[in-house]
C-alpha cells in the first residue's frame, strides 16, 4: 500500500534568496514606470567573481523608496538577468533603464570599461499599501528570502 511520500522543505530552501531590495527615487520609480520593457541596471562589486550574485531568472525586483518615506512601493519578477556595458546599454536600451540619460552619464562617469547587472523586468506591480522599513535599505540592496517576500508583497506569488 502507497501511502504517499511527504518531502520537508529544509531551512535552506524556505530562506534561501528569491528577490533584493534596491533604494531608488521617486523620479526614477515613475520614469521606470512608464518603459515599454522596464530594466533595471545598477554597478555592483562582485562583477569579476564567478558568482557576482544570488538572483537568477523568475527572482523579484522590489523597489524601496528612499528619502523621508523609507518604503517598499513596488515589486516586479526579473524576467531575464545579464551584465552590460555602459556603451552597450546607451546604444541599445537607454530608452528602457531608471534612467536618462545625462543622469546614466552622470552615474557611469569613469567606469565606462565596467559592466552593470541588467535586469529585464515583466512589468511593475505597485504594493496595495507601502511596505514601510524600520532600517535603512543602502545602495548594496538587501537579498530577501520567500518569507520576507511574502511579508513584504502582502501575499505569496
């Protein structure tokens, strides 16, 4: 007789990575808002390192306000993550990115020869009700786990 087979979900697995949080203005949130194919790009330290970092296709891009009101309003699923060059993205995508461009020259200024983490988005879904951050959010971002994600989106996925 087959009773079935019951599989527990190690500690690992329920807290392993599945999203980060990345502060961005309110100015860049709307310009973000209105791309046709929304990405996302940003440098990050570990470009050089065979794993420059945890996100992978199908993780989720939240969006936390930064200045006075320190709150997560928007989430998005990354549907394709790469790395790029600032030549290659104000030649073919500048019209996709957080972005314009004087401040993407401004942003670039002398690392022009680094690559930038590229993440295409599916579309961004503003949070019914902020999720408010008692704890700054720094320019490094912060990984969350499906527990925090939950918590943070208000609902599973």
């Amino acid at each position: 007789m087959n009773e079935g087979i019951i599989v527990k979900k190690n500690n690992d697995e329920i807290n392993s990575t599945i999203g980060i949080v990345y502060p961005l203005r309110q100015e860049n949130i709307d310009l973000l808002k209105k791309r046709k194919h929304p990405v996302y790009v940003k440098y990050i330290s570990h470009t050089g390192s065979r794993n420059p970092t945890r996100l992978k296709k199908g993780d989720f891009l939240l969006l936390y306000l930064s200045g006075k009101d320190k709150s997560v309003t928007y989430y998005s699923e990354i549907s394709s993550l790469s790395f790029k060059t600032p030549d290659e993205i104000m030649t073919y995508h500048l019209d996709r990115i957080q972005m314009h461009e004087d401040e993407f020259m401004e942003y670039v200024r002398d690392r022009k020869n680094k690559v930038l983490l590229f993440l295409e988005l599916e579309n961004l879904i503003e949070l019914e009700k902020p999720y408010y951050v008692d704890y700054p959010i720094t320019m490094a971002g912060k990984y969350v786990s499906k527990p925090e994600l939950y918590r943070i989106i208000g609902r599973k996925y």
